[in-house]
C-alpha cells in the first residue's frame, strides 16, 4: 500500500437533466399575438405580453430549451405593437370626437 489508502474515488456528475423542449408560454403567446390582430384586439394582446414575458422568464432559467426565445420574442413584439395601436386609435377618437364638438358647437352660434 503506498500512499493513497485513503484516497476515495470521485464521485459521477450529477446528471442534470435536458430542459423542455416545449414551451407552452411561448407557443400561448405568439398565437395570442396574431389573434389580437385577427379578432380579438387588445384583449389577446395583454395576455400575450403576459404569456411572453412569462417564456422568457422560464428560459432564462433554463426550464424550457432556448429555441422557444423567438416564439416568446415574436408574441411580445405582436402584443405590444397591438396594445400601442390600440392606445393611438382611442386617442384619436378622443382628438375626434372633441374637435367635433368643438366644431358643432362653433357653428351653432353663428
């Protein structure tokens, strides 16, 4: 015996296993991206926003597999871009709807 009796062998890695490949916050968010353009409106585009961020979460912590950043990336940019539409169009209904009164009641004096 030389000088390694009390020599252990190492242990194995601890396998980790893969992450999902899937993700299904991902995949919830870029079809509720496109339906907020299709039907729904703004009502698909804040849980679309909601969903992606929700992706993005999981896959900075490595839960699901980083293919599904696009996905996610893709649902956020559609939500948001919808949700910023929709925000402009009410204010211009507002801007309108003023600048009618505004007129109507303009004219009524004359």
């Amino acid at each position: 015996m030389s000088g390694y009796q009390g020599y252990e062998q190492p242990g194995g890695y601890a396998h980790m296993p893969p992450p999902n490949p899937n993700s299904t916050m991902a995949i919830t968010s870029l079809v509720l991206g496109i339906l907020s353009y299709v039907c729904l409106g703004f009502l698909a585009a804040i849980p679309a926003i909601i969903c992606g961020h929700s992706a993005m979460a999981q896959i900075r912590r490595g839960e699901v597999s980083d293919s599904n950043r696009g996905l996610a990336l893709a649902g956020l940019i559609l939500g948001y871009v919808n949700l910023i539409i929709t925000v402009l169009v009410f204010i211009g209904y507002i801007i309108f709807i003023l600048l009618f009164v505004g007129a109507a009641t303009t004219n009524a004096n004359f």
